[in-house]
C-alpha cells in the first residue's frame, strides 16, 4: 500500500459519530479489519492509469 493508514481507533472514534454509527467495542476489530481491506483495494485503483479523455460511466436511475 503506497499510503500510510491512519489510526484506525482514531479514526473510527473521529467519523462513526458524524456518520451516526454505533461500533461496539467487539466489533472494532472486524470493522478496522475491512477499512484495512477497502485501503488496499482502493490503493489498487489508484494505481490504474487514466487518460484524460475517458468518460464517466453514466448513471441510471430507476
């Protein structure tokens, strides 16, 4: 992973309130377990080039 992950403690501490999640403390290490997860998949898709032509898929409602 080419990014240093942030505390992930802190950082569920910081965000679960504002987006109004409650994460039991046994949960803790699953839910830091797959943010570590969606990092690397993330970082995976950062490393994708793109050229500056390529267009945004389009987006379809129901």
């Amino acid at each position: 992973m080419a990014s240093k992950l942030p505390d992930l403690d802190q950082w569920l501490d910081a965000v679960a309130p504002i987006v109004k999640l409650d994460v039991p403390a046994e949960q803790r290490p699953g839910v830091k377990d797959h943010l570590k997860t969606a990092a690397k998949m993330a970082a995976l898709l950062e490393k994708v080039p793109l050229k500056d032509e390529t267009a945004a898929a389009a987006v379809y409602r129901a």
